[in-house]
C-alpha cells in the first residue's frame, strides 16, 4: 500500500520543481543529521552519499553527527538541535504521542536488525526456548523486551542489565543477551564463540529501523530540500549496498572499535535486512501504512501509548523508482 496524504502529495510536486530547476539553491547553510550510534554499517549508505557526493549533487550541505547509547535524536530534532536523526518508528511514535513534530522520511531497516543471542551449545532452536531457563541480558523499558514479555513470559529466566558488550555474553554459556545481528555475533565469532541468533522480528515485531526523521512542519516548509534528502539518501544507500568498500574504509578511519572484516561482514549480513522485494518494487527506504498500523496497534495493546496515533501522519515515502 502507498502512502497517500497531503503532505505526500506536496512533496511529489515540489520534487517535479526540483528536477526542473535543479540549479536552484535549496538550503542555505549546513544541515545537521544525528546518528544514534557511531561510523557503522548500519549508517553506511549515510556516509556513502556523503563520500560520493550525493547530498552535494542534490544541493545539500550535510553534518553529519555520530552518536552513542542513549542517543536523544528525535529529542534533538523536536528541540531544532538537529535537521534530522536515526531513530526507530517505534521511537517515532512514541515521540508524536508525547507531542513530537517527528516524522519519518527513509526507513533503512525493513526487517529490524535486533535480536537475541545465544551460545551455540546450549543447542536452542526457536526464541521461546531462551525464556525457558538461564540468563538473558537486555535494557529494561524498551517497547521490544515489553513484547518479549508479555508474549514469553520472564518467570523462568533471570534478567541481568544489558552492560553495551559482549564481554560478561562470553565468560557465561548460560548468558543469553540482546544483539544486533550486524554487530555482537559477529564480534563473538571473532572472538571464539559460536552463537545462535533469533531476530525479534521472527516473533512478530518488527519496527523500521534505522529510520531518517525530520520535523513535519520541514516536510511542510522545505518541500524541494526533503525531496533532495530522500534522493540522496537512495542514491547513497545504491551505492553501499553494491559496493561498500571505500565507504567501510572511511568508517573504519572513523570508528576504531571495528577492524575492516568486522565492518565488511556486517555490511554483507543486512543486505537483506534493506533491500527487500518491497523496496525493489517502491524504492530504498520505503514503507508501508499496513506496517505502521501494526506498530502502532501493538503499542498500544502493549500500553507503551496510551493513546492512539494516526499512524498515517507518521511518515512519508522516498519516491518510486
């Protein structure tokens, strides 16, 4: 299902004026994108249009600004401190329930990137089994763990604060922890450890992730830049997936946590986690009315919104190839 509303339709327009007068300057000044984590992969098609020239192309001036756990990003784009952010559509509606003028323009992830991992030899075959015995670490209060919860239930594992490695994950075979699957198995296997991955999406939720935000009254004001942002963002986005090697050297100048062959793997294990048979039909970055409305319902039967929220006035769509 397309997305269809007003604000949609005014970006179509306002993207036909672009491709008219593409000499025409669309911003003036510099504009800030707040990433919720440092140099990864995840961000790579970010990086990717900077290093290609992309946002240039598209008469865009881009910042970009790495973050770190606990990153406040739609906080930082609701407060004017940034243009756009990373965030989570679940973030997103949380943001516009709480009076955020947050909207989604780009959604990386189509299937959302988190998981649970386990040691290999504890041989489980399917999440629920984590929640029959052992330990599992994770971060108390996100909308995921509410929906491990209520759908497994907590009283046969002990939960232990998620600590952001995989360090105290490798001293205890009996520890099961929350992951990336772009990045903590992938550390783990570096490190000896044979892992076994359950992605929370295979459970039944799967919020977009990775998602580009920006404020709807941007979207309202600046028509020709949000268009601009979209295509460039595709076009970086292209350019990683097909070749990510000059973009995964600059990371790694960037990010020293991660060698090369760490950075190279994870760029290889979310291809299919970005480019769907949705998005080849809609484009890079696309979403659908259908998923937001899930999202939202769950949300809301989890008690994480105490309130509905239109989920059609969350988010707009990049443009059909």
């Amino acid at each position: 299902m397309r997305f269809r509303n007003v604000v949609y339709g005014l970006v179509l327009f306002c993207g036909c004026c672009a491709a008219a007068g593409a000499a025409d300057k669309i911003i003036a000044g510099k504009i800030k994108l707040a990433l919720n984590w440092v140099a990864e992969p995840e961000f790579g098609g970010i990086y990717a249009a900077q290093l290609n020239g992309d946002f240039k192309r598209n008469g865009l001036e881009v910042e970009i600004l790495p973050g770190g756990a606990g990153a406040p990003t739609w906080q930082l784009v609701g407060s004017a401190q940034a243009d756009y952010a990373i965030a989570s559509a679940d973030e997103v509606l949380i943001a516009r329930r709480r009076g955020a003028d947050i909207v989604a323009i780009f959604a990386t992830y189509q299937t959302c990137p988190q998981g649970i991992m386990a040691h290999a030899s504890r041989k489980l075959s399917s999440l629920a089994d984590v929640f029959s015995g052992g330990m599992l670490a994770v971060e108390p209060g996100l909308p995921y763990v509410t929906f491990l919860k209520n759908k497994y239930g907590f009283d046969k594992v002990k939960l232990i604060a998620y600590d952001g490695g995989i360090g105290a994950f490798l001293a205890d075979k009996d520890l099961a922890q929350q992951c990336f699957i772009t990045s903590e198995p992938i550390s783990a296997a570096r490190r000896g450890a044979k892992t076994t991955v359950f992605l929370i999406a295979e459970a039944g939720y799967n919020p977009y992730t990775a998602v580009v935000i920006t404020t709807a009254r941007r979207v309202k004001e600046h028509p020709r830049e949000i268009q601009a942002m979209m295509q460039a963002l595709q076009a970086g986005w292209r350019s990683y997936l097909d070749n990510p090697a000059a973009t995964n050297e600059l990371m790694g100048k960037m990010n020293r946590s991660m060698d090369q062959q760490t950075i190279q793997q994870a760029a290889e294990v979310q291809k299919p986690l970005i480019e769907t048979e949705q998005t080849k039909a809609e484009g890079l970055g696309s979403m659908t009315l259908q998923r937001w409305t899930a999202l939202a319902d769950q949300l809301l039967q989890m008690k994480i919104l105490d309130q509905a929220v239109p989920p059609q006035d969350c988010f707009i769509n990049p443009p059909k190839p």
